[in-house]
C-alpha cells in the first residue's frame, strides 16, 4: 500500500475540534453496513444476522451481557477471525460501497483502513514508543524518516500523549503506564490514519482518570475517524456513544441484535423490553 | 528431546536469567539453608573437576605453554601438540552447523505453530524430536554411508561451482571433511532448536500478534518483526544449547570429519575437533600425549562456558533493554 503525503499530513488536525455535529453526520452514507451478519465457530452460531449501520464521524457503541458476541461482531469487521480457522463469518459487511470480504480488497488493506484498539493495551514490547506509534506505517511501506517522525508527532498530540513523551520517545512503551500505554495504542492506530477505529472494552483495565481521558479522546477524535466501541460500563455507552447496538443472547445462547438506534433513544424510551431491562440493570 | 523436557528447560532458561534467591523469611531458614548447601555441594565439584583436568593437563602447559593454542602443527608421533588446527575445525564446525540449523529450526518452529493445520502439528513435532532419540553413532554412520557419497558426487562440485572453486568453497573433495561433519552436527542440534525455539514462539502473547495484524501488517511482518524479536531471548539460549551440543559432540564428528588435523583451507577440507581428537586418540595415549589431550579438554571447556557466558550477556542486555 502506498500512502500520499496529503493522507500523511493531516491539514484536518489544525481545524479546531468541534463536538455535537451529529445532526450533519446523519446526512452523510454510512461508513459502514451489517447485513445479515453471522459468526460461528465450529458451527456453533456465536452471533446472528446482525443488520444496522454505522453512521460516519460518530461513535457507535455495542452493548449487551457477556457472551453476547460484541467481541465477535466487532472482529469480524476487520476480518480478525481470519486468523481462526474454525471461524465462519456470513452475511454482508459493507465499507463504503466494498463488500468487505468480497475478495477486492485484500485483508491488511482492509486493516490499515479499520484501526483496532484492544481491551488490554498491547504496545510491542521490544519497541520504543517512536517505533511502535509508527509500526503501522511501516508494515504499509513507508521509510521516509521525515514522514514517519511527522505521522508519530501528529498521532501522539492527537492521542493526547505527546506531552508526556515528546522527550522520551526513544524508551520503551513497556515504561507508560496502563492509560498511557492505551493512548500509546490509540496513537498507532491513529497513525495509519484508518476511517474507522475499533476499540473492544478500551478502558476496562483502566483506572478512572486514564478511563476519563479516553472517553474524552474519543469525542474529540469523532472529526476524522469513526468508532465502533464495545463497553459493558452503561454510563460509558450513554456518555461516548451518539448510536447504540444491544445485543443479547437468544434462546440457543447465540447472541442476536434485540435494538439498534441513536444513544438517547436506547438508554431512555427503548422500543425493546428486553432492552429496558438490561439498560435498568434487571439482568446481564 | 520430550516436550516436557523442553519447556522445563525454557522455563529454567528464563528464570535462571531473570530470579535469584530472596533472603530468607524465619520459617524458610531449613528449606533456604538446604538450597545453599545444594550450591555448595554443586559448587565444589565443579571445582574439583575443573581443577583434576587442570592438574591432568599442567605438564603439558608447563613444556609446551602457549604453543599448546597458537601450534600449527597436531602430531603425537613428533611430539608437536598445537591444537590451533583442532580449535578453529571445532568453531568452524559449530559455526556452520548453526548458520544451517538455526534459519531451519526457525523455520520449522514458526511453521509448526503459524501453518500447520491441527491434526499434522503433533506428528510434525514427534518426527523432529525423535530426531533428538537418535544416537549420535547412528548419525555418524548415516554420515558415512549415506552422505559421504552424495557430497562427494553432487553437493561438494555444485558448491564449489557457485564460488567458482574459491573460498570457502575451494580444493579437492572427497566427502569427508569440516562441511559434512557441519552438516551432521545441524541436523544433530536441529531438533534443539527446533523444541526450545517452538515453545518460546508458541509463548508471544496472541494479542502482539492481533495487534500487529489490525495495523495492516502481513502474516510474514508479523513473525518478522513482532513475533521474533519478543521471543529473542528464549531464542538465544536454544541457539546457545545447539552451540554447546555442537561444540562437544564427538562420535559423529570423528566418524566423518577425516581425522587429520590440520589448519583448515577450506570447508571441504579434511580436519579434527578438539573432542573427535581426545576420543581418537585416547585409547593409545600416555604420558605426555595424554597430557595434551588434558589441555584439549580443558580448552573446549573454557570455549563452551566462554559461548555461554556470553549468550548469558547478551540476553541480559536484551532483557534490559526490554523493561
Ligand atoms: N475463537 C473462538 N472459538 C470458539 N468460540 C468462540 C471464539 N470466540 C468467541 N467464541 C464464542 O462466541 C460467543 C461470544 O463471545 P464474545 O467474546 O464475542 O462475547 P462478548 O459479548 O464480547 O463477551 P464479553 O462481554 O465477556 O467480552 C461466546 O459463546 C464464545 O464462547
Ligand atoms: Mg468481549
């Protein structure tokens, strides 16, 4: 893959950050659409026909009890189980107007244009922060130090840690602590500049401030890329999420989609009882 | 090599870097004082052989000195004992053997856990750690018999072809000599590598692997650049386990080396290992001969704790540079 200077030199950090755009958002197509989306493993269905859209520059959250296939739904959107062999993933998943696993786009494509931050931060722990923020960038091709340094410094003040490390950039990312090394991960995401950010429970290891930080991150990062969040804390969901996707298990305990809709409308006039009663905490 | 074996043995190469003993707490005194004792006991015997080798071997450093490492010349018959000769076919051998079986082992490992479809791993595994069942005898015959004839016809002349007879490629073949015993010592210390190598690779945390993947990286970056260097140090000590297996197997070298030593000019030269040179010729050895051959064996020790002290600093300074 090969990268433009105009895609490496993002002119859209300088704008200033503005929230609450969703209106607008609503307009624009949906960066990305489930049709029909099931995932089994071994044949045991794990999640089923999950069809609804994700509007872009929003942030998208999927809520529901454990087990209820958010982590599968949400990794079969980067093709991620490909890596399982007894993973089956059906149904349709649209970026833009690619069919996803339709064959033309190839897999690490797919993956530099839909970011993925994990439940517990991963930096590689043989790399230095610089290295690490720029891996992704690397594995895509690209050597030019000059763009590198540009794409590292740009992705950390916009993980909101470049203050913390611009002097330290050659330690190891192993030295941050667990917030820091969240952000970290956010910022190699970043730096690939995907359209689409994934993130599974990101700050379920985290300590309440770090978990603040993030959230707020999240909102101001909605400008340029959107995000898909998988969270059991419901006040996060409410907080971070303009859309909301409740998933639960059905009676074969394979997880099925029960409500899709703006934030709002989930959390406070649910056409879905099962939905009021998780969102009141009734059981999950 | 067992799985078992192989994993306790990685589990004691990363502790025996990383642990130490803590002081002890009152009630550990008799449990603490034992394991003290333990290293003693373990200490002193390592002394007294190292020190009954030296005394074996002190009349040879005493007439002979440091012509005993810089000579040339091996020749019980004229009395002239250098074992430079058998120094360098010792490194040499083991160096070869690595340079082959370590991109192999490696190979093998990352193919094992990353390609392999379930139902052939474990056959796949068995096969190469039954390499480790076989006899080194067995090795040196299979040397002889198989490997001599098929050096000599086909692999030494398509060698020497692609350097165009020059180095290190260069001068007459008949088989034997430095790059088939490398040989046999690779395929010797393969399944070392492999056992050891495999369990620190199968030890990289899979979310490394995912992380690296969602960022667009191949299958073969990730094993490159994320897998690999994270399982390095683990990597170190199987490539330092081969090593020593290398440098003091004996049998199998003297089988098919050519038991003549001499400086090497060639890998197809023929040659002697300090170990192919103290089993050849102990049998008939006394007197100062058996000396000589005192100071050979002291010479590889120090040669292969050398090898391990320094495999020892350089995964230190590779863990360091980890925290
Ligand atoms: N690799 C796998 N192989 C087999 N089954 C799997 C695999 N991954 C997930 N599953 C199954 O899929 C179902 C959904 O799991 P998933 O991790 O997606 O749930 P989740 O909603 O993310 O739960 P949690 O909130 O606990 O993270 C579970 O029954 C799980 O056992
Ligand atoms: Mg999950």
């Amino acid at each position: 893959m090969s990268m433009t200077q105009d895609e490496l030199n993002p002119t859209r950090d300088t704008e200033p950050i503005t929230n609450g755009q969703s209106a607008v958002s609503t307009l624009t197509p949906p960066a990305m659409r489930l049709e029909n989306v099931s995932v089994s493993f071994n044949g045991r269905t794990a999640v089923r026909d999950c069809t609804f859209n994700v509007a872009s520059n929003r942030v998208t959250s999927l809520i529901g009890p454990s087990g209820s296939g958010k982590t599968t739904l949400l990794r079969s959107l980067n093709r991620l189980h490909d890596l399982t062999r007894s993973a089956k993933v059906e149904g349709k998943i649209m970026l833009g107007d690619i069919d996803i696993y339709g064959g033309s786009l190839p897999p690490t494509l797919l993956r530099s244009r839909i970011g993925m931050v994990f439940q517990r931060p991963n930096p590689f722990p043989t790399m230095s922060i610089y290295d690490n923020v720029v891996s992704g960038l690397r594995f895509n091709g690209i050597k030019k130090k000059a763009l590198l340094d540009e794409a590292a410094e740009s992705a950390l003040i916009s993980a909101a840690l470049w203050d913390s490390v611009s002097s330290r950039l050659k330690a190891h990312g192993s030295t941050l602590s667990g917030g820091e090394q969240q952000r970290l991960c956010i910022a190699r995401a970043l730096a690939v500049e995907p359209e689409i950010l994934l993130m599974d429970e990101p700050t379920s290891s985290l300590d309440p401030i770090s978990t603040q930080r993030i959230e707020e991150l999240m909102v101001e990062l909605k400008n340029r890329v959107t995000i898909i969040i998988v969270t059991h804390n419901m006040q996060q969901a409410a907080r971070v999420s303009d859309d909301c996707a409740f998933l639960l298990m059905g009676e074969d305990r394979a997880g099925e989609l029960i409500e899709f809709g703006p934030t709002t409308k989930i959390f406070n006039d649910p056409s879905d009882p099962r939905t009021l009663d998780y969102i009141q905490g009734r059981f999950g | 090599m067992t799985e078992e074996s192989s994993s306790t043995k990685t589990r004691l190469l990363s502790r025996g870097l990383t642990g130490g003993i803590h002081p002890p707490v009152k009630s550990d005194l008799g449990y603490w004082l034992s394991i003290r004792a333990g290293a003693l006991i373990f200490g002193a015997a390592i002394v007294l052989f190292v020190w009954s080798i030296l005394h074996q071997s002190l009349s040879a450093w005493t007439s002979h000195g440091i012509h005993i490492l810089t000579g040339t010349v091996w020749s019980p018959s004229t009395s002239n004992y250098g074992a430079l000769p058998l120094i360098l076919a010792t490194l040499i051998t083991t160096a070869v053997a690595l340079l082959v079986a370590v991109p192999i082992g490696l190979g093998t490992s990352l193919t094992i856990i990353f390609f392999l479809p379930q139902r052939l791993k474990t056959p796949i595994t068995s096969l190469v750690e039954l390499l480790a069942a076989v006899p080194s005898v067995v090795y040196g015959l299979w040397g002889l018999f198989v490997l001599v004839p098929w050096m000599n016809t086909t692999i030494e002349p398509k060698l020497a072809s692609i350097t165009g007879g020059g180095f290190p490629f260069n001068g007459a073949t008949n088989g034997f000599g430095l790059l088939l015993a490398s040989i046999v010592l690779s395929v010797m210390i393969l399944p070392t590598i492999v056992a050891i190598s495999r369990d620190v690779i199968a030890a990289v945390p899979h979310e490394q692997i995912e992380g690296a993947l969602s960022l667009g990286a191949t299958k073969s970056q990730t094993l490159l650049k994320v897998v690999l260097p994270e399982a390095r140090t683990g990597i170190f000590g199987a490539i330092t386990l081969g090593a020593g297996r290398a440098l003091g197997e004996t049998i199998a070298v003297a089988m098919v080396i050519g038991s003549n030593p001499q400086i090497p000019k060639s890998l197809f030269s023929t040659g002697a290992t300090l170990s192919s040179t103290i089993a050849t010729e102990f049998g008939e050895a006394s007197g100062a001969q058996l000396a000589a051959l005192g100071a050979l064996a002291l010479i590889l020790m120090v040669i292969t704790a050398s090898v391990n002290a320094g495999a020892r600093t350089l995964t230190r300074r590779a863990l360091r540079g980890h925290a």
